[in-house]
C-alpha cells in the first residue's frame, strides 16, 4: 500500500483543507478491524462511551499499532511535515437509522493547540456513504477561526453540540464518500459535518488527530501525545506507552488520568465532561 497521499496532495490540501478518498488498507484488514472493534464494544457492555470514547489507542494495542500505522502517518507527514504526534483518537460510530449527525464545525475551537498544524485521519471501518451519513466538508474554509455557540443539542454527537457562527452554504460542502479501509484527511480548521445514518448497517469512523511537535497547549500545563514518525525536538507533551493489553489495569491508570486532564481542556468555563473509564 502506498505511503504517500500522491502527487498534487499537499496542493489539494493546501487550497481545499482536505484529502479523500486515501486508500489506507485493504477491505478485509478493514473489516478485521471492525471485528476486532465489535469483540471489544461487547467486551464493554455496548459501543465506546464515556472515557473509552476517548485517546481509545492508549487502552486498546491494536489502536495504538493502527495509530502509528505508516501507510497513515505517511500521508499525514505529507500535509503536517516529517516528525507526527498522535494527539487523540476516537470512534464516530452512527447505529442503523441512528439519528446521530454532527453540526457544522471546526476541530480547532475548543482544543487550546497553539496553531492549525493539526491533521485528522479519518479511517472508514464500514461503509461510509451519503446514505450512512458520510463526513461533509467545506473546501476552503480552512484559513480562518471562526467562533462557535455551543447548543448541547440532543442527537449532535459533538462533546457540546457546538455550530459554528456563520451561513454555511450547504451546495457548497462535499460528501466524503469513503469504502472501509479508505480514509480522508482534514485541516482542524476545516468546516465539517455529517447528516443522520439512513441506512441499514452502522456508520464506523476513527478519527486519529495528529499534530505537528512544534505545537503547544495552551489551556493546561499538563498534555500528552504519542510520536508516531520521525522526532520530537520540542517535548512539548509528555510521551504516551502502548498498552500491553486491551483495558489493562496499568493503563487504564494512566489514561483516567489523561481523561481529567482532557476534560479541564475540552470543557474549560462549563461543566461538561467527558465520562469516566471502566474499574
Ligand atoms: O464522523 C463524523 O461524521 C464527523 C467527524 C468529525 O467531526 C471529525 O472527525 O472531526
């Protein structure tokens, strides 16, 4: 498999703030994923919620393999430069007829990451099409902040419903129509959403948030990611250990306490949260 995104890539990326479709693995590794994920989420009692919603690479080595995976970093170091961290990972998963969509946004609004050299691989577990409620974007609408309200709508799949404050023409925005193994990359300043799944199987998609070392945080003095290629000059974040096993106890340690670091970060002024893990 190819580990690069092609040429013309960081073109494309850098005038629409988007790539797709990116062949990330075969269909039947992509499906072994999706078992392996469905063996985990019955494991669980139901899908990843609450805190195994979140960085899900540091409880599960298999996320992690996935995560520094270079037929995806390969790409991302296309768009984000040489040396990747991997900052946070988590599932979008819309059920069957699940109502579940996602407003309007940008990645960045809430994240408290010093600048926009932050990259999402969003890798396709299960179909995702028009009718599955695929990933829309905005090309374009890469190259400014724009504020946000937060509605904490039922149904919006985002830690605060937030929309973002401007008109969004919505012939403008592109369907990122993707077959499982296939992936997109989007600029965290990027406008995107996705409607409701209307189909018949569930809707899976990673979504892996990479980031250039050189970045800070700058809502905490506390934050962690995993360097996925090449080096890190800077140590801005402290390093994060693969786990041995899926949820083991050691690990789940350290990641309940990255949760409340996360949460401080995500929900800084409210008192949202973002759950708590298992034991
Ligand atoms: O999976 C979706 O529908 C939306 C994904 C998203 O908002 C993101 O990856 O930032």
């Amino acid at each position: 498999m190819a580990e690069t995104a092609g040429p013309d890539a960081v073109e494309t990326y850098r005038r629409d703030g988007a790539l797709h479709p990116l062949r990330a693995m075969p269909a039947d590794e992509a499906a072994a994923l999706r078992a392996r994920l469905e063996a985990a989420e019955a494991a669980a009692g139901g899908k990843l919620e609450g805190g195994l919603k979140f960085k899900p690479h540091l409880l599960y080595p298999w996320l992690y393999d996935l995560v520094c995976d270079p037929r995806i970093t390969g790409p991302v170091s296309e768009v984000l430069g040489d040396d990747v961290l991997c900052w946070a990972s988590n599932f979008f998963t819309k059920e069957a007829g699940d109502p579940a969509y996602v407003s309007w946004h940008q990645d960045a609004t809430y994240w408290g990451l010093s600048g926009p050299d932050i990259c999402t691989a969003w890798i396709a577990l299960s179909p995702s099409t028009v009718a599955s409620g695929c990933m829309r974007v905005v090309p374009g609408t890469h190259t400014e902040q724009i504020s946000h309200a937060d509605t904490h709508a039922a149904d919006n799949m985002l830690s605060r419903g937030q929309v973002v404050q401007a008109e969004v023409d919505d012939h403008a925005a592109v369907d990122v129509v993707l077959e499982p193994g296939e992936m997109s990359l989007h600029h965290v300043r990027l406008i995107h959403g996705s409607r409701a799944n209307q189909s018949n199987d569930r809707r899976i998609g990673y979504a892996i948030r990479y980031a250039a070392p050189h970045l800070r945080q700058l809502y905490s003095d506390e934050d962690s990611a995993t360097l996925v290629r090449g080096e890190d000059r800077y140590r801005h974040f402290a390093p994060e250990p693969r786990p041995e096993r899926d949820l083991d106890p050691a690990a789940l340690d350290r990641h309940r306490h990255l949760l409340e670091v996360h949460t401080k970060i995500l929900y800084r002024g409210t008192h949202g949260s973002l759950g708590t893990v298992p034991g």
